[in-house]
C-alpha cells in the first residue's frame, strides 16, 4: 500500500508545475514584457520628437522666406517702427499676430500645416527689427559696412 501512495504523489507532482517554476516563469515573462513596453515608449517619443523637428525645419525655411521677400511689408508695421521692436508674425491665418497675412496664407507652409505640436502647443514667429530702416532682401543695396563685413566672415584671411 505505501508504493501505491508513492507513485500516486509522483504521479501528481509530474501533473504541474511547482510554485517556484511558476514563480520564474512570470518573473522572465514580466521581464520581457517592461522591456518590450519600455521599447515601445522611446519608438513613439522618438516618432514625436521626429515631427516636431519636421515642424520646426517647416517654419524656419517658410520664415527665412518671408522675412526676405516681405521685408518691405514688415518694416512698413507699425510694431517695427523703432530699432529693436519686436512683432509677432502668423503662422496660420487663425493665429494672432502683427501681420495681416500668415505664412499659411502666402503658402511658404505645406498645405495642411497644423500649428500644433504632440504636447498640445503653438509655434510663434517673431521678429525684431535690428538695422537701422535699410531693408536686407536680394534686391535691395546693402550699407557698405554690412557687405564689408559679411565677405571678411566668408573670407577670414
């Protein structure tokens, strides 16, 4: 009778699984699983900062534009009368800003450009007027000391 009692308590040992084989199992498989989560994390915060960056090239380039081939409007408003003042310039027609027209407006953004980023912020644009009154676009004379000045920054012989 006690070999049956035996092979009936190996019988049931063999059945499942012992408490410190479950216990390594969910210990690798939690594991695995924060590290597949933490993976998962830094690829979307790094898919968010990439667009942001997008955003921001998008808005730099469309501003370099402007500020050059509107640099006759900006300096006619009133914001910019004086050395040093500052005006904000829109970014979409539905901003606020100095301008009467947006970067969106005149297409110097893609079509489609929202003015949001992932953190539920707004981008501003603003200028500030440095020179003296002399517009500094392709087809305007630049003062002498500022081309002077420039080709010893091109050229630092």
């Amino acid at each position: 009778m006690p070999s049956r009692t035996l092979q009936h308590r190996a019988r049931s040992l063999k059945r499942g699984f012992s408490l410190l084989e479950v216990t390594i199992a969910l210990s690798i498989s939690g594991l695995l699983f924060s590290s597949l989560w933490q993976l998962t994390a830094v690829a979307g915060q790094q898919r968010e900062v990439t667009i942001i960056a997008d955003q921001v090239i998008s808005i730099s380039t469309a501003a370099k534009r402007y500020i050059s081939n509107e640099a006759a409007t900006l300096l006619a408003l009133p914001q910019l009368t004086n050395l040093n003042s500052v005006a904000r310039i829109k970014i979409t027609d539905s901003d606020s800003g100095d301008t009467a027209t947006s970067l969106l407006g005149l297409a110097y953004l893609p079509e489609g450009f929202v003015n949001l980023t992932g953190y539920n912020q707004n981008y501003a644009l603003f200028v500030r007027r440095e020179d003296s009154g002399t517009p500094r676009c392709g087809g305007c004379k630049r003062p002498p000391d500022w081309t002077s000045d420039y080709n010893r920054w091109l050229n630092p012989d």
